[in-house]
C-alpha cells in the first residue's frame, strides 16, 4: 500500500499502486449491473483479497461504496453518483442533450428536461420551455427528490434492487413536497415495478399540485441510467399528455445511441 519511487514506473508498475488500485475496483464495481462479493473484485481484478477488503472499507467510510450487508456484497455509492452528476455538470451530457431536449419540447408542445441522479436526488441539466407554457421548478442545476419526479424514477427503475435499497435504506430517507408519493421501500419498489412494465415513469402532483410528468431512461454503454429525459404539463389541459410516453421513448432512445448506450 506504499508510495513507491519514479523508477518503479519505467518498469510499468503505477506509482501509487493504492490509488491505482482503488480506480480499478471503482471501474470494475461501475460495470457490474449490481452489488458483486468482495471475492469476486479480487479475483477479476487479481488483488489480494486482504487488499481488496481494506480498500473497500475505506471507501465506504467516505460513501464511494456501499456494503448490502444481508447479501455480503459491495455496490457503488452515493459518492460515487456525485461523481456522475460533476461529470454532467462539465457540459458533455448537457450538450448532447440540449438539442435533443428541444426537439422534445416542440413536437410536444410542453417544456421538456434532461436530468442525473446525484444521490438521492436529480439534478436538472437541460431545460427547454415551451412557449405560453408556466414556469416549473426544474431550472438547470435544481435538485429534487429521485423517488418523487419522473426522471428519478425512470433511472431508479433501470438500476438492481440492491442498489436502490442501498440509497433509500429507511423511511428517514423519504423527504416530502406535497404529501403524495412514496413513504417506504415497498411502497416505492411498487411504483418501479410499474416503470419497468411501462417503459415509461410518470408523476402526478409528487412535485408540484397540479402538474404531471411522464419521463424515460437513457442508458450508457453498460446499461446503466446515464440521465432521463421528461416532458411536464399542467394537469388541468385534458389533453396534454396524448403520445407524450411514445415521444418521451423515442427521445431517450435518440439520446442513448448518441452517447453509445
């Protein structure tokens, strides 16, 4: 676990072989479609196992990794989605999706946004509004509770159960806005079973009373939730949300092969 000398690298070995070697687990964890046993990162990634076991408890200590301890594994954490959501914020998915996001908001006639997961939360990156249509609370660079919006779920319901129970692990983790959604694991695991059977998420009055959103996952090339995409409408147009899930598919689907998912 030591630093070694500048020679050591003419040789092909890294400098700091801890460092190297935690950027290894993280890549290797970011692959898997969910938490794997510490035996198995040290046997994919040839480390010892007592290496691997002390490099996984330090990340989890600063939130990089979580242990599902009922199921002796390992996942990526909170952390680590931070470091997805820095990435979008340094404009690569902005701008990919900015005019794809606006596509989106003319043939729907409704605003239109693009957002990550960060945490338990998403964070807005692209934001298109409709002209005649109100304001809505999903400016670039506002967060909002995943397990309440329609982007949240849509890259909630593309994730493994164990990563999901990993982010919401209690009721205290279940913040609030207008008094509907979900308050508990079941109850939020009910509304992704339903995403997952619709290929599309929705939220009726969980963010803002009044307006309704219906949301689908763009994926990356390891079919992980890199974003979503979403439209918003006002509940009272009756009309609004005709052919809104089949645009929001198609987008997502534009945005996923443009990112080579």
């Amino acid at each position: 676990m030591s630093v070694i000398s500048d020679s050591a690298v003419a040789g092909g070995r890294p400098q700091v072989p801890a460092a190297d070697q935690t950027l290894r687990m993280l890549s290797y964890l970011a692959r898997q479609r969910g938490p794997v046993p510490a035996r198995t990162i040290a046997d994919a990634l040839t480390l010892p196992r007592s290496t691997v076991y002390h490099l996984l408890t330090t990340m989890e200590r600063r939130g990089f990794v979580v242990h599902v301890t009922t199921e002796r594994r390992w996942g990526l954490g909170i952390a680590a989605f931070e470091l997805g959501g820095g990435y979008a914020r340094q404009q690569p998915l902005a701008r990919l999706g900015r005019p794809v996001v606006a596509a989106l908001a003319d043939r729907a006639g409704q605003s239109a946004h693009l957002a990550v997961m960060s945490g338990r939360d998403v964070l807005y990156i692209v934001e298109e509004r409709a002209p005649g249509r109100p304001a809505l609370v999903t400016d670039v660079g506002v967060r909002l509770p995943a397990h309440l919006t329609a982007t949240g779920r849509a890259m909630l319901a593309a994730l493994p159960p164990a990563q999901v129970r990993a982010l919401f692990p209690d009721a205290g983790a279940f913040s609030d806005r207008t008094g509907r959604g979900p308050r508990r694991l079941s109850e939020l695991r009910q509304v992704l079973r339903a995403v997952r059977a619709e290929g599309v998420a929705e939220e009726h009055g969980e963010v803002t009373l009044g307006f309704g959103s219906v949301a689908a996952v763009v994926l990356d090339h390891a079919g992980w939730p890199a974003a979503a995409v979403a439209t918003t409408w006002a509940e009272d147009d009756a009309d609004a949300d005709d052919g809104m899930a089949a645009l929001v598919r198609e987008t997502a689907g534009t945005l996923t092969r443009r990112i080579g998912g």
